[in-house]
C-alpha cells in the first residue's frame, strides 16, 4: 500500500474527488496507522481552533520598540567605529609606506632613540640630583614625605578599586532594558 499518498490526503487537506474520499475511508478502515494519523490530525485541528489567543502584557509594544530602536542604535555606533578604525588603519599605514619610501622613516627611527636615549639620562641625572638633595637633609624631612606619597597612592588605588566594584555591582535603573 501507498501510505505516503494517504498521509499526503489526510495532512494536506486538498480537496479531494469522490473517488479519492472513497478510497481514503477504505484506507482508514484497514490501514490502523493512517486512522491514528487521522484521529490525530482532527484532534489537533479542534485544539488549534477552540484555543483563546494570547494577549501581550501590558507595555509589551513599547518595550519592544525601544529594544528595537538600542539594537539599532549599538549597529550604527559600530558601524561608526569600525569605519573610523578603518580609516585610522588606512592612514597609518599610507603614512608607513610613504616614510620607508621616502627614507625619512630610518630617520625618525634614528631621531626616537636617540630621545629615548635622552629621556633615560635625564631621568638618572635628575634622580641623582634629587639624591644628592636627599642626602643633606635631615632623615625626618624624607621619610614623612614618603610617607604622604604613599599615602595618597594608597588612597588613589582604594578609590579607583571602589569604582571598578561600583561598576560591576550597579543594578540597572527602571527605565533600562538589558540588551545581549
């Protein structure tokens, strides 16, 4: 027997000539499967029919649309930011290839190592300088500085470790909606 042919009749709902309805009902008085399926399928349709429709909570169009109008506004922002860096790539290295074409980048790599080179020995210079200073003081005089330096660091550290965990800890307001 041709069941996929029956199952086709039964789930597809053409219309069908008398014959084909004849021959369908003999089918479904020996074939126990294709009834079941029938049976099934009539059930089904009666759920589907007798069922109530749903209605949204209330606000849910609302939420919607301003879900919708973030998601569309986080797209243009990294539109704009992958445009931007795209540009900022692009230039960088037209700027790259013009200096090693023109020489003039062997030139500033010379001319950053030697301020390097510079900056280096200042800073030794200035802090054997301080040394010096240092030296000829009473040892009260830089020991109570040390002591206010680190605790202003110690302070900054605190203060910028409270904002990272107020960060992270923060709720979002009512107004906001948690987007992925």
């Amino acid at each position: 027997m041709n069941h996929k042919l029956f199952e086709n009749w039964i789930l597809d709902e053409t219309d069908l000539t008398e014959n084909q309805k004849k021959e369908l009902q003999e089918h479904l008085k020996v074939c126990s499967d294709c009834r079941h399926l029938e049976n099934g399928w009539q059930a089904s349709k009666n759920l589907i029919q007798q069922s109530t429709l749903k209605t949204p909570a209330p606000g849910f169009k609302t939420r919607w649309l301003i879900l919708a109008e973030k998601k569309h506004q986080l797209k243009k922002v990294r539109r704009y930011r992958l445009t931007i860096s795209a540009v900022v790539l692009a230039s960088f290295a037209a700027s790259l290839v013009y200096m090693i074409a023109s020489g003039s980048f062997l030139h500033m790599l010379s001319n950053s190592f030697t301020n390097l080179y510079r900056l280096i020995f200042n800073i030794t210079d200035s802090l054997s300088f301080l040394g010096y200073w240092l030296n000829r003081m009473p040892i009260v005089i830089p020991l109570s500085i040390s002591f206010i330096l680190l605790g202003l660091v110690n302070a900054f550290m605190m203060a910028g470790i409270f904002t990272l965990w107020n960060l992270k800890q923060r709720k979002l307001q009512t107004n906001e909606i948690q987007t992925d």
